[in-house]
C-alpha cells in the first residue's frame, strides 16, 4: 500500500497513505537495515555520502525529488 501511496475506499474520508506514514523501517533484499525518515540537511550529507547500497537509495531519493519538483 505505502508503495502506490493506496488508501483504498478510505481515501476520501481520510486521505491519502503518504499524509500518514512519518517514518518507515524497511530491510532491503541484502539484508540491509533503512530506516526512513526526514533528514536535516546535515544528516541528509551524511546519508549520500555513505558507501554501498544506502548511500546509492539516498541519492537516487534525492535526484527522484529534484526531478518530480521541475
């Protein structure tokens, strides 16, 4: 559901999953640990900077965000 942003035919009544969901813990297919949540532009550096498959979901995160507000 919180991949397709579904709330089903509870939408109109209580909107849309995304303006519900603060933070996710999510374990990736290699077993990785993310958990999501708003970052500080501090915390956001670090996350890009990180090595492996976190930093490259942090990065894309970011460029989906830039490209979907042009």
């Amino acid at each position: 559901m919180i991949s397709t942003d579904a709330s089903g035919q509870g939408s109109c009544q209580y909107g849309k999953t995304r303006h519900h969901v603060l933070e996710l813990d999510t374990i990736l297919l290699g077993g990785q640990h993310l958990h999501s949540r708003p970052l500080n532009a501090e915390e956001e550096q670090q996350a890009l900077a990180q090595a492996g498959v976190l930093g490259k979901v942090h990065q894309t995160a970011l460029r989906l965000s830039i490209s979907s507000a042009n």
